[in-house]
C-alpha cells in the first residue's frame, strides 16, 4: 500500500467508514482500459507535437479548425493504441491485474 492509499485510508476509518476495495476486473475489461489509457497519452504526445504546425491559408485556421484538429489528435492516439501502439498498455494491464491479485 503505498503512502497516499494508506493516508485514504486512515481518513476513512477516523471517519467510521470501511475503505472499499475497487470492482475486480476480468483481463478483457483491464485491457480495454489499460489501451484508452494508452491512446490518451499518446495523444497528449502527438497534441505537443502538432501545437507548432501553422495551418494558415485560404482555407486554413480559425476555432473550427482548433477544434477539429483536437478531435482528430484524439483519434490518432486511440487507432495508434489499438494497432499496437507503444507497449505502455501491456505493460498497464500487467500491473493492473498484478494488482488484484494482491488484494484478493
């Protein structure tokens, strides 16, 4: 249990509450959120990276465009994540089934 679990933990008993443990999670479930996980930073990644593409033309720029492009950034990292992305949901599922191992 690491310090701020623990912590929680303390706060909820002082308060005459029992801490609850989280739902358990079949390997399917643990996957599919360790990949959104996954897709989330890889877009966080490709957002920095696109920050200093302008996009001025004719047709180009404007809150549309923002908006868009913000959409668009989301969805590349959710197909990149499903396509086998950068191993970080591997290694998310692992630790996350690790995890309930340990409480059970």
């Amino acid at each position: 249990m690491d310090a701020a679990s623990g912590l929680f933990s303390a706060q909820l008993a002082a308060q005459g509450q029992k801490p609850s443990l989280p739902q358990t999670r079949s390997a399917a479930e643990a996957r599919a959120v360790a990949e959104e996980f996954e897709g989330f930073v890889i877009s966080s990644f490709a957002e920095s990276m696109f920050a200093g593409v302008e996009t001025d033309g004719p047709f180009g720029g404007g809150h549309g465009e923002k908006v868009f492009r913000s959409l668009l950034i989301q969805e590349y990292g959710k197909e990149m994540s499903k396509a086998g992305g950068i191993g970080l949901a591997d290694q998310v599922t692992r630790e996350m089934l690790k995890m309930q191992e340990v409480q059970q």
